[in-house]
C-alpha cells in the first residue's frame, strides 16, 4: 500500500493511503472520541461527536468516514472542535428524555461517560414536547426503551452487519426519527433468541435484556457482507403507488419489501421518511403548508391558523367528509412567494388570511 504522509496536532504521521483520519489518530495514540462508530461497524458518520478540523476546509469533518489525503494537516481538539462537540452533545442530551436519575445501569451509558470525559455541561436546549415512548417488554429476550434512544444506528447496523438479520430500520424524519420494527411496532421477534447483538452495541440504555435473562451472552456471526439494495426503485414504486392510491397500504408494501429484497421495517421507513407519501389514507384534496423558516419570516404562520380555523381541524387531520387533509411539510419549492402553500399540485403562493376561504371553497 502507498504510504503519504499528513499532519495531526503538530506531528508529522506515516500512514496508508484509504485510512481514515480515525484509524491515523488511534495508530499515533491520540483519542478522538466516537458514539456511533464501531469499528466492526460500517462507517456512518452521524453522531458528529468525532469531528476534527482540516486546514483549508470550511467545515468540520467526520474523522470516521474521512480517508487522509497527502499534506493533510488536522487538528482533533482546538477550540471550534471542542465547542462542536459540546454542543452536539447538548442537543442529544436534549432529545434523550428516558429518566437516566432512576436507572440503575445509567453508570454504563457510553452518551453520559463521553460528557463527563469531555467536560460537557446541562444542555441549553429545551424541547417543547419531549420524545415519550413506553417500554416495549413484550419480548421474552430483548426490551426496549426508545425515549433513551439517541438514533446512533449502531443496534441497526450489528443486527445487519454482525448477526445477519434485519430486524431494524430507521423511519420517518427530523425530531420524530424512531428505529422501528416492521411497521413501528414493539419488538417481539424470534430472531432475537440467544443473540443480543442490539444490546451489546447499544451506547445507552434503550436495549437490555429482557428481565431475568442478564448476563445471557450473544451468540455472535461471522461479519455479513453489506447488501447492495436500489432505493431508488423502491421510491418509484412507493411514488406510484401514492398516485394510484392516495397512500401506501401495509399490503403494498409487503409486496413492495418482497420485490425489491428488503426488509419490512426499511420499506416502511423510507415510505415515511419522505413528506409527500402517505401510510394512512388522505382527503380527496391534500394541502400542505411549508413550515420553512421563508415562509415563517412571511407570517407563514398566520396561514397555517386560518387554514385550520377554516376546515376545523389542525395539521395531521383529515376533515369528516373526507374532502380535506392538513399537513405541514419543510418545502413545497414556492420560496419566491412566501407565505405559500399547495393544494394537491396546485402552488398559491403570497397568501393573506383573507385569501384562504375562497382557495379552498374551489376545491370539490
């Protein structure tokens, strides 16, 4: 292998070209921290609490996923790496809302060492409505508790990855992304027995062993070779499916997961990732309003409270008659004319309350 050299925190480095900037650090003995990554793990790159700067790039870059290049010069704690890090740290403090003060192996959480580590306070953060699930115990070997859930993807990729199943996936967006089982419901399979990979690639305490199973150890696989699957075939049928249907039935993307080769919980989870598919049936007409910061600086909210005070129903409802549903979605492309929003295909755009009763009355 071609070895070039780099720059990391002051000190000339020999390594392999393909490395990243990761596996550099721990061949040097320097410690860049990690939450998401694993390295039995395929790279994923989302937690961001590895990031380090690079001279001449403007942003932060994940040292897990980012391979060194000749001349590279890094840094793995100045100050903007270390202010990043805190910050990230808040913000997954923020959304981690299980009650770490009553639990009893809170002490083992990888989230609450690393803040002590790196000397992370409170978060600044609040969260108007806090992410709540109730414990899911119906299985007899593996519960979960997805309020502690920090959506780090390691239990997704070692069920994949290590134990060759593929009981998890990730689905819909934003503040309200959940690793679900099939169609977000508990977990409850065989598949589980003897395994616990989940549990032991767990960094909090969202996976335990089911009560009176602790200490059963996992039966471990040889790494599985990673899936080559066309999501984007999978999203033209889910797009042709909503045109035809009005939404994505459980049946259809039953038969959607056997056509394509994927598992239930994935199908499922992009069919709710993406604003514009439905799971649930919709009114015969759909508006949707954009909630993007154009629209707001535009009174976009004002709309959205005539929109709802004239149908009588808020965003995520349907009307009685089935004629209207209300939703809310980050874009609908019409930024030029703030406040806008779009009535099945149809873009109005430079809205005023006034406007909204005779907008929809046009629609049957």
């Amino acid at each position: 292998m071609e070895s070039i050299r780099v720059k990391l925190d002051g000190k000339d480095v020999q390594a392999e070209r393909g490395k990243t900037i990761l596996e550099v650090a721990k061949q040097v003995g320097v410690l860049i921290p990690t939450l998401c990554h694993k390295e039995e793990l395929s790279p994923f790159g989302g937690c961001r609490i590895c990031v380090v700067e690079v001279e001449g790039r403007k942003q932060l870059v994940g040292s897990c996923h980012t391979p060194i290049e000749e001349g590279m010069v890094i840094h793995t704690c100045s100050s903007k790496v270390m202010a990043s890090r805190k910050g990230t740290l808040e913000l997954l403090f923020a959304g981690h809302t299980g009650p770490c003060v009553t639990d009893r192996k809170a002490e083992g959480c990888e989230l609450h060492n690393l803040a002590s580590a790196i000397e992370s306070g409170p978060p600044r953060f609040s969260v108007k409505a806090p992410r709540f699930y109730r414990l899911e115990d119906v299985s007899p070997y593996v519960w979960r508790d997805m309020s502690k859930c920090i959506l780090c993807g390691r239990c997704v990729r070692a069920c994949r990855e290590i134990a060759g199943q593929e009981v998890y996936s990730t689905a819909y967006r934003g503040f309200k992304s959940k690793v679900v089982v099939d169609f977000d419901e508990p977990l409850n399979k065989e598949v589980c027995k003897d395994c616990g990979i989940c549990v032991e690639y767990c960094p909090t305490t969202a996976l335990n062993w089911a009560e009176g199973r602790e200490g059963v150890s996992g039966k471990v696989k040889g790494k599985v070779a990673p899936v080559n699957r066309d999501k984007g075939k999978l999203l033209g049928m889910l797009e042709a499916e909503q045109r035809k249907r009005g939404f994505i039935s459980r049946g259809a993307m039953v038969e959607m997961a056997s056509k394509v080769g994927m598992p239930l919980s994935e199908v499922y989870g992009v069919a709710t990732f993406y604003a514009f598919i439905s799971v649930v049936p919709e009114g015969r007409n759909v508006i949707r309003i954009c909630k993007s910061l154009p629209c707001y600086m535009r009174d976009g909210r004002m709309i959205i409270e005539s929109v709802g005070k004239e149908l009588g129903i808020g965003p995520g409802e349907s009307t009685r008659d089935g004629k209207f549903s209300f939703e809310l979605t980050n874009c609908i492309g019409a930024c030029d004319q703030a406040p806008a929003m779009l009535v099945n295909e149809d873009v109005h755009g430079n809205l005023t309350p006034e406007r909204i009763s005779g907008i929809l009355g046009s629609y049957h």
